[in-house]
C-alpha cells in the first residue's frame, strides 16, 4: 500500500504528520488528526478535532494580540493608525453611476474627459 499516494499524484514528506489512514504507512505513530469522517478507521484521531480546532482559534487571537501589542503599544487597536493600515481599515469610495438610455450623453463625455491626456 505504500505506492497508493504517488499513484494519486500525493507525495508524503518524511517527519511530518499525516493522517490519511487506512492507507498511511509514512506515520509511524506521528498521525494527523482526520477531520474528513468520524469514523476512526478512516480518520483516526477525529475525536481529537473539536479541542485542536479551538486551540487552533486561540492561537491565532493570541498571534493577532500580539500583532497589535508590537505595532500600537499602548494604544487602543481603535486609534492605531498602523494597525488599520496593515488591515487594510480605512474609507471607501463608492461610485454610483446611472446607465439608462437618458443619461447615454452625459456618460459618453465622462468617458472623453477621462481619456484625455492631462498635464
């Protein structure tokens, strides 16, 4: 069964987890947690997958937290100008533009003016 995985176009690295049992020789004792089926012969460890998934959600707070503790200081994240700059938080400019037949003149001229060279 070891040749099933490149037969399917997946190469296994060597010293990292996987979880792909039945068929997952490469292993040797270091399984993943399967989350594709609650069967434990499909996915073993499943079971495992609800306390992984919230570890998972508090790192990344913690990872965020600190994100914003290195760029604001003591600032609040509200008032942290870099802080919403690497988020991308800022104002939007939104442009509502009418196409009926009656405005056909009008947006052919906008068209024109935006065309023109500027200088």
């Amino acid at each position: 069964m070891d040749d099933v995985w490149p037969r399917l176009g997946v190469s296994l690295v060597k010293d990292v987890c996987s979880g792909i049992a039945p068929f997952d020789r490469a292993a040797r004792g270091r399984e993943g947690i399967g989350k594709d089926a609650l069967h434990p012969f499909i996915s073993p460890h499943s079971d495992l997958h609800p306390d992984a998934a919230k570890l998972a959600e508090k790192a990344t707070e913690k990872y965020l937290d600190d994100v914003k503790d290195t760029i604001c200081g003591d600032k609040l994240a509200i008032d942290c100008v870099l802080l919403k700059t690497l988020y991308g938080v800022g104002p939007t400019l939104t442009f509502v533009i009418d196409t009926t037949g009656s405005m056909g003149g009008v947006i052919a001229a906008v068209r024109d003016a935006a065309r023109r060279p500027r200088g």
